[in-house]
C-alpha cells in the first residue's frame, strides 16, 4: 500500500534538492551562508498575479505590501548544492545577534555552518536559527562552487524577468 505521506516527502525533497532556491524541511537544516545578503523588499499582486521585487527602500514605500526580504547564497549541507536562501526578518534579526555575539561574532560572512529549524507550515511558521558547532573550513569543491557562481543580485533580476516579476531599477 503507498503510503501518501511518505510519497509527499520525497517528491518536495527530490524538487528541493533539483532547485536553485532553498526551502527549508521541517526540522533541522544545515546550512553555509558563503555571500554577503542582497536586500530587497517584495510583494505579491494577486490581482495580476505577479510577484513584485523591489531593491531600493523608497520604490518598496508605495507598495504597502512589500515586505522586506534578504538573499543570500547558502551552502545546502543535506544536499551539497549551493542555493539561494530568501529570509524575511525575523531569521535576519538572529543572524544579526549572531554576527554582534561575543561567541559566534562575525564581520561578514560566518566561518562556520548554521542550523535553520522549521517548524509549522504557512503562517503559523516558525524558524530559528542558530550556529553550528565550531568553525569549519570549505572544502576545495565548495569554494570553486561559490568561485563559479553568478553574482547573487544578477540571479535574483534574472529570475523575475523571467518569471515577468516586476523589478524595479537596481541601485547602481
């Protein structure tokens, strides 16, 4: 007998793991933040049914929906794949206490691995996000990879021309 749960989680798993953005599985995630953050802000026309990205503060204040957002390029531990990783806010605000802690303190990029726990689904969802266990360095592979990699920003207006999401002008 299939067992349909089972099914929906290898079927999200094998799709995550294929894409070029991260999404996080319920639970613990392991991951490499390896790029300094891109903000943005975005929102989502439901009217036209569009996603709207904005990349400066001021284009961001006429849509009262734009929600402010940060991309970074993550090491995906479970996969081995570099993706990018969209967070809102309140993962922001733990990485930041991060970088300013005197434990895990960090001027750019941090030197080691950190765990994303999920937990609930939509809006009842909940992230923490916390240090790995000491620092580890990237292995040759993993630093040829993220040598390799398209610059984040070019990624991200690429990726709504594409998708016809509306971005507006970058900011130099």
């Amino acid at each position: 007998m299939i067992n349909f749960q089972q099914e929906k989680e290898e079927v999200t798993k094998n799709a995550n793991a294929n894409s070029t953005y991260f999404r996080p599985e319920e639970g613990e995630n392991k991951i490499r933040i390896v790029s300094e953050p891109v903000k943005m802000w975005k929102s989502f026309d439901r009217v036209e049914k569009k996603a709207k990205v904005y990349l400066t503060e001021e284009r961001a204040h006429a849509d009262h929906e734009a929600k402010r957002r940060y991309g970074f390029y993550v090491l995906n531990r479970a996969t081995g794949k570099l993706q990018i990783a969209d967070f809102g806010q309140s993962v922001w605000t733990q990485y930041l206490n991060l970088a300013l802690s005197s434990d895990g303190s960090f001027e750019s990029i941090p030197p080691y691995d950190m765990v994303l726990v999920k937990t609930g689904t939509g809006l009842d969802t909940e992230y923490v996000l916390r240090a790995a266990r000491g620092n580890s360095e990237l292995t040759s592979e993993e630093r040829a990879m993220i040598a390799e990699a398209e610059p984040l920003l070019a990624i991200i207006t690429k990726d709504a021309e594409e998708s016809k999401i509306i971005v507006d002008s970058v900011p130099f």
